[in-house]
C-alpha cells in the first residue's frame, strides 16, 4: 500500500498551494468549447478543501500537435461555475506575469496557471532527480508551501509538474488520488472473492501485463477475454479469425502479443475464458458464428450471444469484477450488446471497479455510474497500477513524505 502524506494531515488555511490536476477534457476543436466536464467535477472536493488557501492550479490540455492543444481560458471559466466562486486565468506559467500574479493573492483566492505543456520542460519524461533542477519546478515551487498532487489521470507519467515539486517541497496527495490509490489497491488485497477480472478493447499490450500480474500473484480467479483481447488468445489457441480481424492486431502491432497469450494459456488454462461464440458484420447485418468457423472475410465486432450468457454467468458468481475496455464494437447499437450486457452484470457484484477511458463513458451513458463501487478517472494510470506497477506519482509523493514529512 502506498505510503505518502495526505491532503486531511496539512494545515492549508492562509498558505499557497500549488495544485496539479488533470483537466484534460474532450474539447470541439471548432469551438473550443469543453464537451464533458467529469474530470473537474472530480476534483472538486480537493479544491474546496483548499477554498482558504492560495490555490494555484496546475494541469493541461492534450499535447502539441493534437486540435484539442489550447489555452486553459475555457477550463478556469468551467471551474469558476462549478465552484461558483472566481478562477483567475493567468496567460503565463512561470514567467513574471505568473509570478507576480502568486505574489498578489490573498487567501480564499483562485488562479489557474497556462496550459503546462506549453512549456517544452513539462513534455519531457525526467527522474525526480532531474526534474527538481526544471525552470518549471525551481520558479513555482519557490512561491509556495505545499504541492498537492490530485491527477491521478497523469499519474503514470514521470514529467516535471508530477515527479519535481515532491522532491523539492513538502507535497501530499489530493482527495482523488487518494482514492484511487486505496480502492484500487484493495483488488491486490482484501477484496472479495472470487476476483473476476474483465479485459477488452484494443490495448492488447496492457491487458495481457494485467492478466500476467494478476495471475501470477494470484489476485485473478478468472480472466474473461473479450473485444481484440479476446481476438490474441483466439489466435494463441490456433482459430482463424478472419482476415479483417487479424489484419488489425497486425496494424497495431500486436502480433507479438500472441507469443505471450500461448503462456498464460499454457500456465492458467482454468482461468482464463475466450468466447466460444463470436458477432460479426456480414452483408451489414449481425452475425453470430462459433469460434471454429469464422467466416474469412468479416470482421469480429462483438461477443456472440451465447458467450454473452456463459460470461455474465461468470461474472454473477464473482464478488469482486475489474472491467477494463469494452467487449466490440460498443459504438454501433448492433454490436453493443456484450459491453452493455457485461457491465450491468457487473455493476451488481460486491466489489465493481471500472477502468477509466472508453468503459467509464460507456458506463456514464447507461445511466449506472452509482452502481458500480469505483469509476477510474485515470485510463492508463489506471492499467499500469493493475499490472503491478509503482506509478511516478506515488512514487514521487512517498519521496516527499520521506524527505519532509
């Protein structure tokens, strides 16, 4: 379990407080204009835990080269009404217009710094030893007495706004990073049993280290493999796929995934479970076909109806179920029936983690967001903690915990 210094263990009021979040948001290219605002309400508890201090914000917006790549004005305009109280937009992140602009606040006041990744440093992947030395971490963390890190979405990324000001300032976790950490943290311990762990969507890659780790350590009774997840392990076990299917493992670069499924099927044949009945798309209309006799010419886009039930029967029996990508092609309403299938057998178990990204907003469109036990706001964050992974955030906040206390 992690060991860093928490948001209820500092004494705030009257202090400035440098706060990354993750803010980043799908955003209309053409307008500009923020299309969802889960990410901030997420992180509202922290901020209004800090409403007395001088609250510096720290996040982003996407990356250079992407559309959605732009100013934060729109975001601290967001904030300001779901706070219903001002965020101050500075046009800057370091430079003397910020820094004066930290210097002025009094307490109770609210500013949110220009986009991070405008700054080359903050692109950059550094140890917390080299990124203490960053212009980035030496200006800002200078005008302040505490860092909180809140954005668990970012977690997993060794840049400067998350892995320096720990080691170069007393810093602690935020409200949802501490949440994520410990309900996340509970699958690899006393979480209730049988663990039922759910992998699909197109990530091959982080799956399979999920269903290694899990296995390995014995934290996974049963691995249920579905959407291109699902597609590696058929071809591991010698079915033919169809052509479409396995031109895409191939465009993605997945083909030496299938070395590693043939292990996990050799050493866990009892726990991991592939579909035995498949959907695919024929002449634009849903077909269902057993795995043995795939039609060479089609695209496998869903679970097949009888996999539908064998699975949620599986996942009936589990107290525990982590749900991580979707079963197909969830998009198209012909294709959507194992995701939405799934997930409403999952939300009725004990224990009901879903991993962030695709599943989450299938999940908030279903309406059952209150019926699951955890929603992850981190989709690779979240992954990479499951493979076993320390994460460069908490790793950099025990850090801190160990050099100030």
């Amino acid at each position: 379990m992690a060991n860093f210094g928490l948001l209820q263990e500092t004494s705030p009021a009257g202090k400035t407080v440098l706060l990354r979040l993750d803010l980043n948001s799908p955003i209309d290219p053409s307008s500009l204009t923020i299309l969802d605002d889960k990410r901030f309400r997420e992180h509202i508890p922290t901020i209004q835990a800090l409403q007395s201090s001088r609250l510096v914000i720290l996040t982003h917006q996407s990356r250079p080269g992407k559309k959605d790549f732009t100013t934060l004005e729109a975001h601290a305009e967001k904030l300001t009404q779901l706070l219903n109280r001002p965020v101050r937009y500075i046009d800057d992140i370091f430079g003397r217009c910020a820094r004066e602009a930290i210097r002025s606040m009094k307490p109770g006041d609210v500013v949110m710094l220009e986009n991070l990744r405008f700054n080359g440093e903050e692109n950059l992947t550094a140890r917390p030893e080299e990124a203490v030395k960053f212009h980035l971490v030496k200006r800002l963390s200078s005008l302040a007495d505490l860092y909180v890190n809140d954005a668990f979405g970012t977690a997993h990324r060794s840049q400067p706004s998350i892995v320096g000001f720990p080691v170069s300032m007393r810093s602690v976790a935020g409200l949802l990073m501490e949440r994520e950490v410990l309900t996340l943290g509970r699958v690899f311990g006393n979480a209730p049993r049988p663990v039922c762990v759910i992998l699909g969507g197109t990530k091959v890659d982080d799956s399979i280290a999920v269903a290694s780790h899990m296995l390995e350590h014995g934290i996974a009774d049963t691995v249920l493999a579905t959407g291109v997840v699902a597609n590696i392990f058929l071809l591991a076990m010698g079915y033919d796929i169809g052509g479409p299917s396995t031109q895409l493992i191939a465009q993605l670069d997945y083909e030496g995934e299938i070395g590693k499924a043939k292990n996990l099927l050799r050493q866990y044949p009892e726990q991991i479970i592939v579909p035995e009945w498949v959907a695919v798309r024929e002449k634009g209309e849903r077909v269902e076909y057993p795995v043995s006799a795939i039609p060479p010419d089609v695209p496998v886009l869903d679970l097949g109806m009888d996999s539908v039930a064998s699975f949620t029967a599986r996942i009936r029996e589990s107290g525990t179920v982590v749900f991580n990508g979707p079963a197909g092609l969830f998009e198209e309403e012909a294709f959507a029936t194992g995701t939405y299938e799934l997930l409403r057998e999952a939300s009725r178990a004990d224990f009901s983690i879903i991993g962030g990204g695709h599943t989450a907003a299938v999940v908030e469109k279903m309406g059952i967001e209150q019926d699951f036990t955890h929603i992850s706001t981190g989709g690779g964050a979240c992954i990479e903690f499951l493979t076993g992974k320390k994460l460069p955030a908490i790793d950099a906040l025990e850090k801190s915990k160990e050099l100030f206390g």
